[in-house]
C-alpha cells in the first residue's frame, strides 16, 4: 500500500474507502466488535449503557467511527456500503494508538480512566486470557467482515493477485479449513456471516 505492500492478511475491514485504493477478497471471516468493562463494574451491560460513559477505541479504526455513528461497512468484496447505526447517543470517546494500550488503561480500575473499551472479540478474549481484570459485556455490536487486501497500485498484477487469493479464501471457506481454523482458535465459527447489528 503505497509502496509498503502489496498484501495484507493482517484483519483489514472492507469498507468502500479502502476499496478505492484496495482490492479485497471474499471475507475470511466476521469477527464481533464488542463492548469490555473492568471485571468490577456493574453499571455497563448494553451498548446503550456507554451513554455518558468513557469509552476507549482505537483511533481512526473502525469502533472510533461507531460511536461517532460514521461508520459504513462492505459486508464482501463487492463494496456495497451498508451504515452501522451506533445506539450509543452521548459518547465520550478516548482514542489511543492501539486497543491493547485502551485495555491497560480499562485494567487498571473501573472508572479510573475509562469506563468501557470497544474492540474486537478475540482481542477482548486474548486480554482476558492473559489475566487482565477485564469482562465482555453484552451483545456484539456488530460484525466487520475481515479480508485480504491487496493494493491496486501495486507493481504486481493486483487484478490477477485479487483472483487468486479469492480462490484460495473460497476453497477454504468451502472445504471447512477457515471453519476449523476458527472454532480452534476462538471457539467459535466467525467464517458465517451475522447480522452487521445485533444490540
């Protein structure tokens, strides 16, 4: 991407911006953006419950334009733009430079600095797993599709790069690789696609 790359299979959400200057595969898989509080909390059990309250996303990534009701999403490689209406009315976003750096700030206390963190579920689940006092409240917010993305001015062929990564992303998804991959890895099968908004 502007000489840096010319593929990232690094959890990149399709959305019609990145289409113009990225070229996308079918979704490997939809994975839950999803509200964290510190474990002692009990006041947060909705997304409608972050009204007022202290929320940590990433900034620029795709939970900062959520809460400011910005977001669109493709829901495939097509890039056919669908809004994701936040149900958050009064946010009070904290943006940092990474999720992992907002859940540190989560960990430390309830309220201390943040009420709430958005981010992906296997993010959230991987600091829970490393012992930070955190907790997944909730319904998902909504599911981004993740695929791989290729960058059209690349010096490869990107167009015949697209085709065959796509193929390759298929054949996964129908031989039941991408499936296994992710009730290995997560417990559960992300590759389906869910609704886009659930709470």
């Amino acid at each position: 991407w502007n000489g840096r790359w010319d593929v990232s299979v690094g959890s990149m959400t399709i959305t019609p911006e990145r289409g113009e200057v990225l070229h996308f595969s079918p979704p490997y898989y939809y994975t839950p953006a999803s509200i964290a509080v510190n474990k002692d909390n009990t006041t947060i059990t909705t997304a409608t419950d972050l009204d007022g309250k202290s929320t940590g996303v990433c900034g620029g990534c795709t939970y900062d334009l959520y809460l400011q009701n910005k977001l669109v999403i493709a829901l495939d490689e097509s890039g056919k733009p669908e809004a994701v209406k936040s149900v958050v009315a009064d946010p009070k976003i904290k943006t940092y430079d990474t999720d992992s750096t907002a859940i540190q700030d989560l960990a430390l206390g309830d309220g201390r600095r943040l009420d709430a963190v958005i981010s992906a579920l296997p993010t959230l689940q991987g600091a829970i797993d490393a012992d930070k006092p955190i907790k997944v409240v909730g319904d998902p917010l909504y599911y981004e599709p993740l695929a791989v993305a290729i960058d059209r001015g690349s010096q490869l062929d990107p167009t015949s790069l697209v085709e065959k990564i796509s193929k390759i992303v298929r054949e996964m998804h129908d031989d039941g690789t991408l499936s296994e991959l992710s009730m290995k890895w997560y417990g559960a099968d992300l590759t389906v696609r869910s609704d886009p908004i659930t709470s």
